[in-house]
C-alpha cells in the first residue's frame, strides 16, 4: 500500500489529488475522468456545457438538468439571497465584462456596469424542483459557478474515493483542499495545508495548519488578477457595485465538513467584516481565517485545534 498522485491542470489551476491503495492507477485515471466530465458540464466557457444552455436560452426557455446540477444551482441561489452575502451565482454578465485573469481584461465604463448589473437578480433565476428545470427570466442574465463549483467537484470525487474504499486521500484543486481519513505519512497523521502568503509567490505560507477528514477552501485577491493601465484588479466582483470588492481582506479560508459549503460560504463572507464572520461560523458551523493587509491574521475561536502556532 502507498500514496499515489494524480497531477493534473482544470478550471486554470493545478489540480493534485493523492490515495492510499494498492491498486491506485484506475482510481485515479477515474478520479481525471470525473474532472473531465464535471467541468464541461459545468463550465462557463464552454459553449456546449449546461451552464451555457441555460445562459444561451436566457429569457427563451428553461434547461432541464440532472438532479446534481439542480442542487448545486438551488443552494448557489439560497446563498446568493441570504442578507449580507457577498455571494452572486448571476455575476455571469459581470464576469464576462472584466474578464479577469484573462488577456482581454478590462476596465468597463459605467455605463456597461450599470446595464451589466441590472441582470444579476438572483430572483430571476426560476427554479423547478419537481422537474430540475432551470430558467433565467431576463435576456442578457447569465450565471457563473466560478465560487462553487470546486468544492462542489471536490465533494463529488470523494463520494467516488469512499465507494471504491479509500481510508486516506487528499483532493487539491487549487486552493481548495479536502482531506479524507488520517495522512499516514505524517507523524501527527494530521494533513498539514500551508496558508499563501498573499503578497508572495505561491508556495510561500504564512502560516500552517494540521486537520483531517476537513475541507478547507481559500478565495483569495491574489487566486485571479489582471492589470489594465498599471492598476491591479482582482476576480472577485462585488454583487452591489459590479466592481472588484474594494477590501483590506486579502484571502479568506473557510474549513468545513463539506467542500461545496466551504466553497461558497469563502466567497460569500469575503470582504465582511471578521466580527460577522465569527458570528455566521456559530451559526453555520464553519472556522474561518482570514488574512489582511499587513498580514494581520484572525481566526475564529474554533481554529485553536488546527493551529501549533500559539493560540
Ligand atoms: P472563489 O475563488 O470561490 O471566491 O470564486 C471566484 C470566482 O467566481 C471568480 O473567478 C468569478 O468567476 C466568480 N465570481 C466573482 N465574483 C463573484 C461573486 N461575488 N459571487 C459569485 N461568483 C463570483
Ligand atoms: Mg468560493
């Protein structure tokens, strides 16, 4: 028995995911498979993808999808209407206009925002819970799951790993980790993920934390950026103006249960203020740590039992 890596490239990012098996090389050629198929059924760039039907026949007709994709569009819709969220699943007009990370980046005028933004309600994405037919109501609406489809995936690999019986692995898709049983490398058999520092090179940590059977998801102003006309801009777009979230936050990680959950909730409490975060966390059950300007860290209390830094 030993730990065998897929190594991998998807969604712009680098994708590593390592099990303990004594037959590892199916599982993994299946694990690539999966990538494959979830990113062409849920990515925004593709045209022939689900996510594209439903944005191509925006103010048309609605797309019938398969219960997975249904649920994942009905929790991003939940979220993207929870009072002080700062989550969006309906940006895709406003994605599309900056283009970050992208060679046609750009700074749209105001009146492109305006317009831009007058096609984002959440509300008018109709969802059909008995027949998983999804529509946008208004022509020029589209939707992005660029904040939760990760953790979405992530989980989806998982289910496969425990059918197929796997006590340890680790499923890295690009700042967004989840970890399965103990890591039997380590002496602690904990699963030991360095923090980015946000204004180094990747790799570089700030600090590290030890945790099993977790996930733990980053959204960071660092993970996507372009420069247009020497200001830097970064991906994460602010539901209420169209534009970047003007915040000292830098990154936000959320550690939790479920991948999807930590997924969305890092985007959706990215650029609110810690002492609400720390109160969401309670409620919801999540930890948080969230880095600033000046590398100032916080933590929620909960956060103590990953940490061998002192508390
Ligand atoms: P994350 O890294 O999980 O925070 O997701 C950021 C990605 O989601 C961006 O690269 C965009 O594709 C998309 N996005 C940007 N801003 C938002 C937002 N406020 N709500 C939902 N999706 C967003
Ligand atoms: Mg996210």
């Amino acid at each position: 028995m030993t730990y065998k890596t897929l190594h991998t490239k998807l969604f712009g990012t680098n994708i590593k995911i390592s099990i303990y098996h004594n037959n590892p090389d199916p599982i993994l050629s299946t694990c690539e498979m999966l990538l494959t198929y979830y990113h062409k059924l849920l990515s925004f760039y593709d045209d022939e993808s689900i996510i594209s039907k439903i944005n191509q026949n925006a103010g048309i007709k609605s797309i019938q999808v398969d219960d997975e994709t249904f649920k994942l569009i009905q929790s991003g819709k939940l979220h993207s209407l929870e009072e002080k969220s700062n989550l969006n699943i309906c940006l895709g007009p406003l994605v599309k206009l900056w283009d970050i990370g992208f060679d046609s980046a750009k700074v749209p005028s105001d009146g492109k925002l305006n317009q831009a933004l007058k096609h984002t309600d959440p509300n008018n994405l109709i969802l059909d819970k008995y027949t998983n037919n999804v529509y946008l109501s208004k022509k020029g609406m589209s939707i992005n799951l660029g904040a939760i489809a990760k953790g979405f995936i992530a989980d989806a690999l998982l289910t496969y790993l425990k059918e197929q019986g796997i006590i340890s692995a680790i499923i890295d898709l690009g700042g967004n980790i989840l970890t399965h049983g103990f890591n039997l490398k380590s002496p602690t058999l904990n699963w030991r993920i360095g923090l980015q520092n946000p204004l180094e090179k990747r790799g570089i940590h700030l600090t590290t934390l030890e945790l099993n059977d977790l996930s733990i998801v980053t959204s960071g102003v660092y993970e996507r950026k372009s420069i247009v006309n020497g200001n830097a801009y970064h991906h994460i777009i602010n539901p209420k103006t169209g534009r970047p979230l003007n915040t000292n936050m830098l990154s936000l990680s959320i550690i939790s249960k479920e991948s999807l959950n930590a997924d969305i909730y890092s985007t959706m409490y990215f650029g609110i203020p810690f002492d609400e975060i720390e109160l969401a966390s309670k409620d919801k059950g999540f930890d948080a740590i969230a880095i600033y300007k000046g590398n100032i860290l916080r933590y929620t209390k909960g956060c103590r039992k990953f940490r061998r830094d002192e508390c």
